[in-house]
C-alpha cells in the first residue's frame, strides 16, 4: 500500500504541473490573437497616411482661386469706387498686414477689370456693383486729374469696347498725345505705353497709332528682350499688325530660357510682377502655339507663385486673407491690391485647370 500511495502521488503531482504549464501557454499566446491586434495596426497605419499627406496635394481650380482672392479686394474696397491699394505685412504687428497710407501707387484698373470680369464669370450682381462703382470714379478723376486716364487706361478701353459710350474714349484720347511724343525706350516701356498705343489702334483705327507701335518695337528688336519688352511690344504688335517677326521674336526669347529658373533667382523686390508677366506671355504664346511647352511653363510658375506668395489659411504667411505678396524684402512684404487683382484675372482664364498649394 505505501508504494501504491506514493506512485499516486507522483502522478497527481505531474498532472498539476502539466495543467499549470498549458494555462501559462495559453496566456502568452493570447496577445497575439490577429482577430484583436490587426485592425487595430491597419487602423494606425491609415491614421498616419492621412496626417502626413503634404499639403500639395490639395488642389484648387483657377476659379477657386480668383474667388477665394477676391475676399482679399473686398477688404480693400473703401465704399465710392476707390480702393487701399497697399499693405506692409510685418510678423511683430496685429494685424499682420497694415494699410500703408504713403504708397505712391493711384492705378486701381486691374481693380476695376477684376470685378468685371469676376461679374462676366459668375454673373454675381455684387462684383457688376463694385465694377460700375469703380469705373465711375476713374471717370470722375479723369476730369481733375488726367494723369488719372493715363493710369487707368486699360479700364476705359475695355468699358468703350463693351459700351461703344464716347466718354470712355473721350478719357482715352484726353491723354493720346503724349504716347506719340518721342521719348527714351525705357520709359515707354515701363509705363506701357505699347498696350495703350494697340488699344487706341483699335478703338480709332487711326493708323498713326499702330505706326507709332511698330516704330518702337522694331527699334527694341535691335537690343536685348525682355518680358516686358515682349508684354509691352512684340506680343501688342503681332496682335495689331499680324507680322510674324514679332511673334518669332517673342517664341524665340522663350524657347532660349526655362522661366522658373529665371524667376528663382529673383530673390527681392516686385517678384510678383515678372511671375505675373511670365503666365501672361506664355499662356498667349500656348493659345498660337499648343505643341509648345509654354502652357507647362505657365501652369509651372503658376504653382509656384500659390505656394510662395499667396497668403491663405493652408499656408499662412501673414493674416491668412488671401491676398498676394509683391515683394519681398527680408522681414517687411508688401500687398498691393492691384497685383492681387491681376492675379484674379490671370487665374479666372485658366478657371477650369487644377493648380497645387
């Protein structure tokens, strides 16, 4: 009996620890049951795909834009068809960007275009409202101060050729005389004298106008291009006089540079305005020329002014208003309103194309 008993109690004893060794097993099996811990992975790795998508992959179309950018003229907009048309913008003040109340600047066109065009997109009575008010007071200020239809010519030209109304071009023709004045190259090509010269071509179709035109663009062919040489000159005179010259002068400057890098290399000063020059050039040439890489080049610096000096809340440089920067200089940036109004008119004729920010 006593071998009996002790033989039974080894075998009790190896039947407990094998009970006690499976449970243990079982236990530190258990956390790796897929059913448990897999979603819960997948899950995870979802979450961080979407948090760490780069913001340009979100995309807007150039309407979107324009819009989102008239917000920003709106705010500059003072009431009786006038407009502040500067901001400093500087990271120590609140709010961010101020008004800037010295600023030279006394052209509101692209302003008054702006509306119009914003108007003719959407048939949205609140911008034909903002666009009559605006031209009204061109007009207005025309008749103190004829320097005023100088500057805002490109506005009257667009209202005589919507309206056929003889006060547009009466305005137009108050200052007509003096882009037939003979002057230094320089100075008619920064204050644009050959847009106004094509434009009175077309709305007199006195030809006195488109010889003064030709007469300055071929004595520019001599020297050294530029883009607003090509803006100002060789794009108006193709336009008015069909000479291939100009146009194979203008494609040639293109086809000779990769305009991205050029402007890169702009690191202050009114970058906004060569960026602006560079869509505007290119998308014409793009619409005579559709083989060429000028719309890539276009959409190319487009994507690059929005993710550079567009001021809005996915990338916030300032106050996140949706106004554009037009210069750069180190801690101070500057808004002009009228940049931004130009902008809006370049994105609006690309309205359907999906742009990066």
């Amino acid at each position: 009996m006593g071998i009996k008993l002790i033989i039974f109690l080894v075998i009790l004893i190896i039947v407990a620890i094998a009970a006690s060794f499976g449970v243990n097993l079982l236990l530190e099996q258990k956390p790796t049951n897929p059913k448990q811990e897999v979603p819960q992975l997948q899950t995870n790795t979802q979450q961080t795909n979407t948090q760490s998508t780069p913001k340009s992959s979100q995309t807007m179309t150039g309407l979107e834009i324009a819009l989102s950018s008239a917000q920003f003229l709106d705010k500059t907009a003072k009431g009786d068809g006038t407009f502040n048309l500067s901001y400093n913008c500087d990271q120590s003040t609140n709010p961010k960007c101020v008004i800037n109340p010295k600023d030279p600047s006394s052209s509101s066109d692209m302003i008054t275009l702006a509306y119009l065009e914003l108007f003719k997109k959407t048939q949205a009575n609140k911008y034909k409202v903002k666009a009559d008010q605006a031209i009204e007071a061109t007009l207005k200020t025309c008749q103190i101060n004829p320097k005023y239809c100088d500057w805002n010519f490109l506005p009257l030209f667009v209202w005589f050729e919507d309206t056929k109304d003889q006060k547009y071009l009466d305005a137009m023709l108050n200052v007509a005389d003096k882009f037939m004045i003979d002057q230094p190259l320089k100075n008619t090509v920064a204050n644009n004298h050959g847009h106004k010269l094509e434009m009175l071509y077309k709305a007199t179709g006195d030809k006195k106008y488109l010889n003064k035109l030709l007469a300055q663009t071929d004595e520019l062919l001599s020297g050294t291009l530029n883009q607003q040489i090509i803006s100002n000159n060789l794009l108006t005179s193709y336009r008015a006089s069909k000479k291939d010259k100009y146009l194979d002068a203008a494609k040639d400057y293109y086809k000779k540079i990769y305009v991205l890098d050029l402007l890169r290399k702009t690191s202050a000063g009114n970058v906004l305005f060569s960026e602006m020059l560079a869509i505007e050039n290119l998308s014409y040439l793009a619409s005579l020329d559709p083989s060429s890489n000028f719309l890539q080049q276009a959409n190319e610096v487009a994507d690059f002014i929005i993710k550079t000096q567009w001021d809005n809340p996915e990338n916030q440089q300032f106050d996140a208003d949706y106004g554009w920067l037009r210069d750069v200089k180190g801690d101070l940036n500057i808004k002009a309103t009228v940049h931004t109004a130009r902008i809006i008119r370049l994105f609006l004729k690309m309205d359907n194309q999906k742009f990066y920010f």
